[in-house]
C-alpha cells in the first residue's frame, strides 16, 4: 500500500489533493464558501483539518476524504479502458471529475464489448499488485456460446487448450455450466483476447462476456451498468490478501 500522507493538512492542500483543481483554484472556492467540513462552510483556504473520517462539500457535492481511491465500476458494452479512445467512449467519462484529475487507472482492460466488473485506483503499488501476473490473482467471467457447451468441451477448458502463439497449453481454474450456452470460468492470466480464443479452441465461439468476479470480490447486484461506488474495506482487505484459486 501507499505511504500514508500527514493526516493534518491546510483545507486548500486537502481540496487540491482530492482533484478539485490547482491550488489557485481550491482557494477561491474556498473563499467563494463552496466548500463545507463536516457540516459546516470554511472560508478559510489555510484552515488544518485532521483528514481522518474527514467528510467534506464542493459546490454542494459530498465526499469523504481519501488518502487514495479504490472502486469499482459495472463498465457497459462499448466503452473503451483507455484515456485516449479510438472508436467509442471512455470508461473514465462515467466517473466524477475530480476522480480523473487524480489519475485513477483500471486494473486490466476489458474488451469495448465485453461488460462487466473493473476496478480502477490512483495507488501504483495496488494497481501493480493486482494485475503482476506472478500474483495470478483469479477472475471469474460469464461466458455466453453460441452452440450449447458439452461436457467434453468443458473438461477440454479444465485439461488445457492450445492457443496460436503460446507454448503451452491454457487452462481454466475453474469451468462451470450455468445453462446450455451459459458458463463461468475461472482464469488466474490475462492473455489477449483469452476467454475468447480458449472458446474458439473448442470449435464454439463467444457471444456475450462479462466479468462477474475478481478474487473474492463479486459484481454486486445492485450495481447498475455504468455505475461506480468505492470499495469496503472489506473488499480492498480480500483483493490486497487474493491468491490463487
């Protein structure tokens, strides 16, 4: 994890910090008194605050203080994992402002049409942590075929199936089926276009992925497309301990 930061910081740091602007800026919002500290307006752009439980407005927005961002987003069907687009629109567009000022990066791209959970932070040591293939951390994905899945193909998914350019065979941790087209399968790699080309071994091909799990860490179901929500410490505690399945 992250070196932790001065936990007593000027209001005009602690607002700049958090993506709200440069510090010119922070300041007269400050001084404008659109900013509130745990319920009350501070005009002050040199005032200290201890940021722990820190719970703070911008222009009538809430927001809790945090040293670093962890969350995740139920990303849609095209959108692009870039900062630089090509063809559709980014998945940083779905996020608050002040969030892309801070430079949140996701954590292993997902496919313009492939949906599902991606988890974005502005921590290095975390972003590296979870997406170093030495630490093979599993993720679980929905996968749906377009020719109903047999027990031969499943068994050849667990068993290992060649892939053009790699040179060993590739196999799941896990492979269930869920219905006739529908399976979920566990990898612990992030190989291009992985699931993908594991199914077209198999003489079938995928019509629709989403991934629904990474480590312990489920795509929760009140979670909407295109929505985001910071991580519990729960989840972030699970993911930073995850190891392979």
């Amino acid at each position: 994890m992250a070196k932790k930061l001065k936990s007593k910081l000027p209001l005009e740091r602690i607002i700049c910090n958090q993506g709200f602007g440069a510090r010119k800026l922070c300041r007269i919002l400050i001084l404008n008194q659109e900013v509130t500290v745990n319920g009350e307006i501070c005009d002050d752009p040199d005032a200290v605050f201890d940021t722990e439980n820190l719970q703070y407005t911008v222009k009538d927005v809430a927001w809790d203080y945090r040293e670093k961002s962890y969350l995740m987003l139920h990303k849609p069907s095209d959108y692009e994992c870039s900062h630089k687009t090509q063809h559709h629109p980014t998945i940083y567009s779905l996020l608050p402002h002040p969030l892309v000022v801070r430079d949140v990066q996701c954590i292993g791209r997902l496919d313009e049409d492939t949906t599902g959970l991606i988890l974005i932070s502005d921590d290095g040591q975390f972003i590296h942590r979870m997406s170093s293939p030495k630490h093979k951390v599993p993720k679980v994905y929905e996968v749906t075929c377009k020719h109903p899945m047999s027990d031969e193909q499943i068994a050849h998914i667990l068993k290992g199936v060649q892939l053009i350019d790699e040179d060993a065979p590739i196999a799941a941790l896990a492979c269930t089926r869920i219905t006739e087209n529908i399976i979920h399968m566990t990898l612990a790699e992030g190989k291009y276009h992985q699931v993908k080309r594991m199914v077209a071994a198999i003489s079938n091909r995928v019509e629709g992925l989403k991934r629904i799990q990474i480590g312990e860490v489920k795509l929760p179901d009140d979670l909407a497309v295109g929505e985001w929500r910071w991580l519990t410490e729960s989840e972030l505690t699970s993911l930073n301990n995850a190891e392979k399945a």
